[in-house]
C-alpha cells in the first residue's frame, strides 16, 4: 500500500518517460485525476482516461514525446511539499518555476491549480510539485 499517492505517480510518469513508454498506469484517486488533469491542459501529456478494473480504478495516462528521437516533453517532475514536510506559499510570494517556463502545482482552498491561476485569483496553498 502507497501512503503518498502525489509522489507515487511522480514517479511512474517519470520512470515511464525515462524508457520512453507510451502510457503509464497509475491508481485513481481525486488528487492524482486533478493532477493529470492539469498536466494535459498544461500540454505536459496527450490524454488520461479512467478504468476499472477488479474493484480498483486505475487512470491511462499517454505520455507525450517530440521529434524523431522521441524526447519526453515532461524534462524534470520534482515532488515538493512531503507527507513529513509540508511547505506552503501565500499568495505574495507564489514559487516561479525557471522563469514562469515550467509550472508548480498547488494544493488550495480553491481546489488544485497552478502557480499562474492561484496568482491570477490572489491565493496561496501548499506546493505539490514542480514540473518542466
């Protein structure tokens, strides 16, 4: 059993990309949905889908490459706030992630969002990841 389930699909995204899979399997849950849903309007993946399976839901998620060689679009996925060390950033001084080029994701009250939309609406959370 996977206790922090945000690192968890970090990670299988970033193996997968590693050895450049079409798609990877992660469980569903609200926040890895939200995640995956940020990650395709951010042009990060093609395309998830939700699935069943044996009672437990599982999200396809189609990774994205570019060019002949295949070079993941995902260059670097960096899990920031920890089960052990949460960090939180107000809405004064939201994290830029190499010049606004990447994003980071927050956790609101607002529900998930990105850096550029929590500054957009003035409000701050707590920082789940970095990607590029």
């Amino acid at each position: 059993m996977v206790t922090d389930t945000i690192s968890d699909m970090l990670t299988r995204i970033r193996n997968a990309n590693l050895v450049k899979h079409q798609v990877v399997q992660v469980p569903a849950t609200k926040m890895s949905v939200a995640l995956a849903l940020i990650f395709k309007e951010e042009g990060y993946i093609k395309d998830f889908e939700i699935y069943n399976e044996n009672l437990f839901q599982y999200l396809l998620i189609s990774l994205k490459y570019k060019g002949k060689l295949r070079e993941p679009v995902i260059s670097k996925i960096q899990r920031i706030s920890k089960p052990g060390s949460r960090i939180y950033a107000n809405s004064k001084n939201l994290p830029k992630v190499l010049g606004n080029l990447g994003i980071a994701i927050l956790s609101t009250s607002q529900g998930v969002m990105t850096n550029l939309k929590a500054k957009e609406l003035g409000i701050g959370g707590e920082v789940l990841c970095y990607i590029w």
